[in-house]
C-alpha cells in the first residue's frame, strides 16, 4: 500500500496524543494521529480525570510550574473545545482537597506541600478538621484535616478525550483507527510508521504511545524508560450533587456518581480489580464521607499509569532521529491544555519549547551515573 | 396492568408506597405488590428523569428500583414483601442521608 | 457454618440444583448460593411456594422441577438463598467468592466453582421499550408464577420463539387471553431452518410445538410476519404499532409483552477470566468450555443456560456433569465412577440437543429488533441512543470499552446487561468486522451492586492497604 505523506504524524490516540494533535492542527500542516483503537490497555480511559496542582513537582521545580500553566489554560481548552464541538468536557475549578485519616497522614501531607510551597509557591491552606467542615460539611468525624488548594479542579477526562478527537478531524486532522505502530524506518527526509492500517511516512514523528513507547522509542534513538503502576478506582451509583470540590482520592463527576480511587501496585500489566485493594479504597471513602456507606458501587476498574523512574514527564527531541520527538507522562488530563497549547505548536516548528529542557530522559543518566 | 387470579389463597400484607396503605399476599416481591396495585411508574431515571416501572423482573434490568424502609436503589423485584413495610418510589438520583 | 468448601454453585435453577445434589451425593462438602427466596431459578420460579394448588394454569413442564428441590433437600448441600455473588476470581489454588446477604459481604473460597448463573431474555430495543408497561414474557410468566398474577385490559405479546406461544397458551389457560400475538419470525428464517427438519421432526419438541401454535390461534389473533414494531405512549404504553407486508396498523393497549428469546448471562463467569466465543447461530456469547463445563479457568465451570442455550432439561444434564467432574477433582471419586455416572447423563444430552439447531435456525430473532434505528434507547440504564452510539463511532470509538468511554453505554447499575449484546451487534454493523472479533464489555468486579461500607468491611492484605494508604 502506498505510504500516506503527513507533515507531522502522532503515535497514540490517549490524551496526550490526541491533545497535541489538536494543538498541531493549526491550519498549516497536514497532521496524522495513529491510534490502535480500543486496545486493551488504556490510562486514558482509566484515569481519575482531576486537573491537579497541590501534589505536582517536588523535585523539579519546571515540573511545578508546567502543571501551574497548564492548569491556568485548561478553561481556554475547555472553551475552545466546547466552541468547535458542542461537547462540554465537564472541566472546573473550584479548588480541591487532600483529607487526612490520621496525624501520621497530615503532617506527612503538610511536610510535603511545605516543601513544594517553598520550591514553586503553590497556593495553599492547611485546615484543621473544623475548619475542612465547614467547607464540607459532609465529612466524617474521622477526618483530621486537610490540605486545600485553589487551583486544582477536575473534568470528564472521557468526554475531554471524544472533543479532542472529534476536533481533530473538524480541523482538517486525519485520525487512523487500527494503527498500531510495528516499525518505524527512516530515511533523509523523516520517517515511514508501518501499521496494519497502512503505511504512514512524514518528516515529523512525535511517540505519544504510553506504554508502548518503550518499545518505539529506542527505534528512532529515544529512551522511555516508563513502567506500568496499576490503579484501581471504583465508582458508585448517581446521588444528588453534594460534593463541589474534588477531593485527591473521592470525586462527584458531573453525573453525580461518586468516582473514589485509588492504589498504587507494581503488577506489570496485570489489570484484574483486587476485592481486598478496592475494600481498602471504600473503608476510607466511609470513613472520609460516612453518609457514602449505603451508596452503591456500579462499577471498579484498574489501569496501569505510565510512569517514568521519577515520575515527571519526558519531553525529547532525538538527537540521532532529528524530527522524531517523545512525548509521556502520567498526568494527561492536567497537562493537557499544556500540551496543546505549548509543547505542540513547538513541535509543530522542528523544537520543544525551552520551558522543558528539563524534562529529557538524559535526566535518567545522570542519576544512575551518581 | 395486573390483577390476581382468584386461584390465589395467600395470606394478605400490608404495606406502603408514598404514605398509602397497599395490599399484598405473601410471598409477593415488591415488585409484584406495586403492579398489582396499579403504581406505575415506580421510579423516575437519574439521567433525564423518565418514567419506569419493572420491566424483567428477574434483578437484571435495574428499572424496579426503589426505596425500602429508608434504604434506596433496592431492586424491588428481588425483595419480599413484609408487613408494614415503607416504600418509597425513588425519583431521580438517589438522594443520601447524613449518618 | 463454615466458609471453606469443596464446591460452590452459584446458582439454583435446574443447572444450580443439579450441580449441587450431584456433587454433594458424590461427597463434595457443596454449598449453593442463590440470590432469590426460593431456590428454581426463572423456569421453576416459586415452586416451593407456589400460589396455585392446581397444576392446570401452569402446565407440566414447570412442575417436574419440584423433583429437583426434592432431591436438593436430600443431597445434603448447603442451600444458602438470598445471597447475591458480586465477584469470583480463581486463584490458582481454588477459587475465592465474594458474596453480599443481608447488607453483609464476605469473601468465600472453595476448590471449585461452578456457574449456573443461567440466562435472561435477549433485549428488544423497539421505539418506546422503556416505559411503564412494557415487560418481558419472563417477567409476566414470573408475576403469574410467583404471584398468581395475570395481565388486566389489552396485553399485547410481541416477537418469536416458543416461550412467546407457551406463555400466551399459559395465560388462555388462566383465563386472561392476550389481546394480540405479534410475530417476528423472519419469513427468512423458515429457509435457514429447513435444513434441520429432519432432526427436528425426530426430537422431543416437534409434536409440543405444533399443538401450541393451533391452541394459541384457537383463542388470541395471531398477526404473523411483523417486519417493524413501536410502542407509543408517554407517561406508559398506551398503543402500539406494527408493520406487515400490508403496511402499518396500530392498536391501544394497555401492557405490552416482549420476548426474542434468551441468551446467556456471561457476566460472572466472564468477569474470572473465562473465555467467551460468539455463537452465530444464536447471536450471542457462550462460555468456551469442554463436555463437563470445564471453563479456560482452571477452578471455575459453567454449566446451563448460562454456558450456552439448551433449555432447562438440558441445563440439569450438564449440571450433573459438571458436579461429577468437580467431584472428582476434589478427590471425592475416582474417574472410573465419574464416567460411570455421566453415560447416562451424556445419552440424555444427545436425545436432547436433537432438534435444537432447528429451533435456534427457525426463532433467531430478527436484525430489525436486534439493532434498533436511530433514536431508540440502545442503553436503558444511562439512556443513550442507537444515535449517540453512531455519532460515538464517527468519533473514534473502535469497540466497546471506547463506545463505553464515549458514550455512556454500560456504564449504569445493570452493568451492560441490557445494551451490551446490542453494542456488540451495532459495532459490528457500523464497522463491518464480525462480533466474534468486536468482542463484549469487560466485566469486572463487583458484577452486582455492593455497598460501599458493605465492600469496606472486606479483609485486606497488609500490602494491599499498604497500596492504598501510602506515605
């Protein structure tokens, strides 16, 4: 099959793919995203869809200020997305709430988010358990405190994914079903992607694959050393609207089903839902919000993050593949007006933005070599 | 929508549904009890508040679902009717309690 | 009362009971679990405690399940009614079960488990199949069954396959002759069928079927060949519409009765890991497993309804076997005595399985009422439409967890239950790739609604707390 000639072809359909396509999709360029299409491991339909500041960055302060960014233009995506799509992605942000079970819990929360106010100035209040209930009256007695930020909000990371994709193709973007990257050749002047969908050439590639880019990156001179992290997250029937803030672990989606995750397992791609981990996610749900208790859990599910050695991003032009680029990170849907709105239109030129040097997977090396 | 054959000799329950008095035989779901006396729609969707009364009566459709003795989104047609039970039709979304 | 057995059977119709008398008669320390009051299932719903004195209104055929409840009582396994199984997983080294009764949820494990989990009707997504008064055959025959109960005013009985005639010959017999037969059986399928006449006329079901048919005719209009089908109303069903080769007619009612067969319920089963193949055939999912219900799960088997489609004699054949195979897995009997057992058993199956292919070939339901058009309710629960799941496709969803993700579709209460054979069959069609390969929704644990406190209250592993409380 003839190759189909692209100026810029993007691997991986998720929300990082899809939200860079959709920042390439200017009008100047013809843009390809290559998506398997309903394969079985996808953290993007798995997520707990929270737009999240408080915990972002300790450690890398370009990290604290990528998220801030982004956070601040994710109305924008909102907006724009909602205006060429009729799809609202359900995104707000009323500021939301890490809630602590135990004085061990709240000063290691407080201790974290010091030391991340002190690196990045990351608006915040510590609140004690009167002070948390008067903003949610509904917690349980339980609860010790809180950690409260401004800035974090969520969205229906689903929805956020389908106005992405249907934007896609309303700007002229072509989205391939079926396309599964199994090699990638390159020659003077780009890259040739063989799928089973066809063949794909452009002088532009950016891997977008999640997990899969471990595989891809080392073809065109890129390392992605990601691993899979299995999360679980059970979610409960609908219930009348009582809870206007995200909390990090609990949410009230805008249907009204309240979303509660999550857990952190090394079980490589292991995607069976535990009795005994989503027991452990409910005990404290109850014990958070104990008018929970007789609320029905519909649904529970486990997806695999796609985590990096630090669990920051990586952003990187191949230095032996110029023109290929990789893109990962395990916070998609808060990055993702970042991604359309900075990273891509960069990658659209031939570079990465300077405000992520940083993020390059050379960072790996450098600690092994210490 | 249904009525009893005569053939039926059980023993008669009482219960209620929105503060009215029903009767009922034992041995009855709840399901059953609220055709028989004519309520229908027993529930209003959580999604568009639409008009639904049971519909498989076997616990697989999930359109039977109502409030029994202050305990929402049970399955009506998987309960036994007891005498002075209290149900409820459940409109919209569950509404929940403070414990 | 212990929690650790031998066999667990979740399940207790005619495949459940079956099961469990023949492991436990066999020495297998059995438990059965049901979620209803009494044990039967749908087919010998209420049988122990039945309004009716008299077997006329309900016929032969439903009471020779008391033989069943009679011999369970005397197997010596524990029945344990009114306990819902919310998720089964095995474990390498047996299976654990959660199960939720009386608001309380426990964790079971056993050496073997077999699902008897049985079947449902197949969804019929006609325009107006959601409101009040629209009910399944099964669930009128269960109101009859269970409450003595007959439909009052114009009911209207709609779609094909011999349960649609049982019934209304049911309800002539009782007194209350429905208004009205619809039948959609394709004109199609009298070809297809065809080939398996001769099995037909040579099996057990050739002479039932032909003296149902003239009894229904005798006493309720019989409107055969309906190509279209929509129910009016708005707060209830209040008429409903029908086309033939003559064009559209249209009749007040006050209930209407839907039936197109049954399918299995996979959700259990699928949920552990078990395979599941498409049956073009029957349009549906079936568990791949071997002649005594062996799933691709070792731990777990299947057996009736829930396997496959045979009915309920048949579904008490395999129960047997698949007791006798857990029997004998868990030690109790050598194979020798298994095989001994199971002849009798397997004889049956094949005097019993004749003639099926022609019932299957002849009442496959129609792709009209098996794929509605564009405004229909495809998913009851979370009410999207045969529309949404297009416009979700021409979005990008490829199959479907995307359809799910996209639209909603199964993600309510019922789990996928009502929409999901309707989402495989339309993915298919929007695609143009076979069911086989669209594959189902991907059931997971809890397969029923639990409580959250009552989930809490599950033990935890230290390191799976561990996982979750992290500091």
């Amino acid at each position: 099959m003839a190759a189909q000639d692209y100026d810029i072809a993007v691997v991986g359909g998720g929300l990082v793919g899809a939200a860079i396509a959709y920042g390439l999709c200017d009008g100047r360029r013809r843009v390809a995203l290559l998506d398997e299409a309903n394969g079985p491991i996808s953290a993007s339909r798995g997520n707990f869809a929270l737009v999240w500041v408080q915990s972002k960055g300790l450690g890398l302060p370009d990290y604290a200020e990528l998220t801030r960014r982004s956070s601040d233009s994710w109305q924008r995506l909102a907006d724009d997305l909602r205006e060429e799509t009729g799809i609202d992605t359900g995104f707000s942000r009323p500021g939301g709430f890490s809630l602590c079970l135990s004085d061990v819990e709240m000063q290691h929360r407080v201790d974290q988010m010091r030391r991340l106010h002190n690196q990045s100035a990351v608006p915040h209040e510590v609140l004690d358990h009167a002070q948390t209930a008067r903003l949610l009256p509904e917690i349980g007695p339980e609860v010790v405190g809180s950690v409260f930020c401004p800035l974090d909000g969520h969205a229906n990371s689903l929805l956020t994914l389908r106005a992405l994709n249907a934007a896609i193709a309303r700007r002229g973007g072509t989205r391939i079903a079926g396309a599964a990257v199994t090699a990638i050749a390159s020659h003077d002047g780009g890259f040739r992607l063989t799928t089973p969908s066809g063949e794909v050439a452009a002088p532009r590639i950016v891997l977008a694959a999640g997990l899969g880019n471990a595989r891809l990156a080392p073809l065109v001179g890129l390392n992605a050393p990601v691993r899979p992290l299995k999360g679980e997250i059970v979610v409960t029937e609908r219930t009348r609207p009582f809870l206007h803030h995200p909390v990090v672990n609990l949410r009230q989606t805008v249907e009204g089903g309240i979303m509660i995750g999550d857990s952190q397992e090394e079980a490589g791609f292991d995607t069976a839902v535990q009795t005994g981990v989503v027991a452990t996610i409910a005990a404290r749900a109850v014990r958070m919000f104990p008018r929970l208790s007789t609320l029905n859990v519909v649904r529970g599910w486990a997806a695999l993050r796609v985590m990096t050695p630090d669990g920051f991003p990586i952003y990187q032009q191949s230095a032996s593949h110029p023109g290929a680029f990789l893109a990962t990170c395990h916070s998609g849907v808060t990055l993702a007006a970042a991604h359309a709105f900075e990273i891509a239109p960069a990658m659209g030129m031939g570079v990465l933005p300077s405000t992520v040097t940083a993020f390059t997977a050379d960072r790996f090396d450098v600690q092994t070599a210490a | 929508m249904f009525r009893r054959l005569p053939e039926d000799g059980r023993p008669v329950i009482r219960l209620s549904v929105d503060g009215q008095g029903i009767e009922a035989r034992r041995g009855d779901s709840v399901a059953a009890a609220l055709l028989a006396a004519g309520i229908v729609p027993s529930r209003t969707t959580p999604a568009s508040e639409a008009p639904r009364a049971p519909y498989c009566m076997m616990g697989v459709c999930f359109d039977c679902l109502v409030e029994i003795d202050g305990m929402g989104s049970q399955q009506a047609c998987l309960v036994r009717v007891r005498e002075g039970m209290k149900v409820a039709t459940q409109r919209g979304a569950r509404r929940l309690v403070p414990v | 009362m212990t929690d650790s057995f031998d066999v667990i059977v979740i399940g207790a119709g005619p495949a459940g009971m079956a099961a469990a008398c023949s492991a436990a008669s066999n020495g297998a320390r059995t438990l059965l679990l049901d979620e209803n009051a009494g044990p039967g299932g749908q087919i010998y719903r209420a049988i122990a405690a039945s309004p009716f004195k008299s077997g006329r209104i309900l016929g032969h055929a439903y009471w020779v399940g008391e033989n069943w409840i009679n011999r369970l009582k005397r197997s010596g396994a524990e029945h344990r009614p009114r306990t819902t199984v919310w998720s089964l997983r095995a474990t390498g080294d047996g299976v654990e079960i959660g199960t939720l009764g009386d608001g309380v949820a426990q964790i079971l494990k056993a050496r073997q488990a077999i699902v008897a989990t049985g079947a449902m009707e197949r969804p019929m997504p006609v325009p107006g199949w959601t409101l009040p008064g629209v009910m399944t055959v099964g669930a009128a025959q269960t109101l009859l069954k269970s409450s003595a109960m007959v439909p009052q005013g114009e009911a209207v009985l709609a779609g094909t396959g011999p349960l649609l005639y049982l019934f209304a010959r049911q309800l002539i017999a009782a007194g209350a002759p429905p208004a009205l037969v619809l039948d959609t059986t394709p004109r199609a399928n009298r070809l297809r069928a065809l080939a398996h006449l001769p099995s037909f006329i040579a099996s057990r079901y050739f002479f039932k079927g032909i003296g149902l048919l003239a009894a229904v005719s005798r006493r309720a209009p019989v409107v055969r060949d309906v190509t279209s089908l929509a129910i009016e109303g708005a707060e209830r069903a209040m008429a409903i519409r029908w086309r033939t080769d003559a064009g559209w007619q249209e009749r007040g009612c006050d209930l209407v009765l839907l039936h197109q067969g049954v399918v299995p319920n996979i959700d259990l089963w699928s949920s552990a890991g078990c395979r599941a193949a498409w049956n073009d055939g029957q349009a549906c999912w079936h568990a791949e497993i071997d002649s005594w219900g062996q799933s691709s799960e070792a731990g777990i088997l299947v057996a009736g309804d829930g396997a496959g489609i045979g009915g309920a004699e048949v579904a008490a054949i395999r129960g047997v076997l698949a007791g006798l195979q857990t029997a004998h897995l868990c030690g109790r009997i050598d194979a020798g005595s298994r095989d001994l057992q199971a002849r009798a058993a397997f004889q049956a199956l094949a005097r019993l399985l004749r003639g099926r292919d022609f019932i299957d070939a002849a009442f496959l339901a129609p792709r009209w009422s098996r794929i509605p058009e564009a405004e229909t309710l495809v998913c009851r629960c979370e009410e999207a439409t045969m529309g949404d799941l297009v416009a979700a496709v021409r979005d990008g969803a490829g199959g479907p967890a995307s359809l799910k993700t996209f639209s909603r579709c199964g993600m309510g209460p019922c789990q996928g239950r009502q929409c999901g054979l309707v989402v495989t069959e339309a993915l298919a069609a929007a695609l143009g790739r076979p069911p086989a390969e669209i594959g189902h929704f991907r059931s997971r644990p809890p397969v029923r609604p639990i409580p959250l406190g009552a989930l809490a209250a599950i033990p935890a592993t230290d390191e799976e707390i561990g996982s979750v409380v992290r500091l």
